[in-house]
C-alpha cells in the first residue's frame, strides 16, 4: 500500500501556487493559523502523519475533499509464499542415571 501526498497538485489546481497563498487562505476560510515553515513542509514534502484538524482545514481552504489531497495506492502486497518445512522433533536429551560410587552419587 502507497499514499501519495497531493497537496501541491491540489493547490495548483485552484490556482494556490505559494504557502504563502495558502497560508492565508486557511486563516481566511478555515481560521486556522499555521506557522509558515508548517505550511511550507505541508506544501514541499510528504508528510509521515496529518492530524485530522489540519487535514479538514487544507480542505476548507481548498475547498476540496481529501481524495484530492491523497492518492491512494491499495494494491495488494504480493508476498512470496513461504516454503513448507517439516518440523523435525528435537531429540530429547536423556539424563544419564548415576551409579553408586561416581562423583555426584550421595549416600
């Protein structure tokens, strides 16, 4: 499974070519202040995770919905089945009995 992160696309799309522009129109439409280097990151690189709160407010600003923010790969990941070993059974050990008079033998 992939995810591709859109925002710059999405941006584009509706003419928001700076994280400046959008910067402002997520304080404009969505009254949500984001730190310029917030957005610039958001804007410039993939991020690992996006709180729900940002996510609807990328999407008020850009009146969008988040399909247009994700793209979203859910291919099956192929995995090479494993092959089949028997389990060999492990011998058990066997404690050797002590004979009267060997070390370790008490009366």
């Amino acid at each position: 499974m992939k995810i591709r992160w859109r925002l710059r696309m999405a941006a584009a799309q509706r003419e928001v070519w700076t994280g400046t522009q959008l910067q402002r129109l997520l304080a404009e439409r969505a009254g949500v202040q984001l730190s310029s280097a917030s957005v610039s990151a958001l804007f410039t690189k993939e991020p690992s995770q996006v709180k729900m709160s940002t996510l609807i407010a990328l999407c008020t600003a850009l009146e969008c919905t988040p399909n247009d923010l994700f793209e979203v790969d859910t291919t099956p990941v192929e995995r090479p089945a494993a092959p089949l070993r028997p389990v060999a059974e492990t011998p058990k050990l066997e404690r050797p009995a002590h004979r009267p008079g060997t070390p370790g033998h008490h009366r």
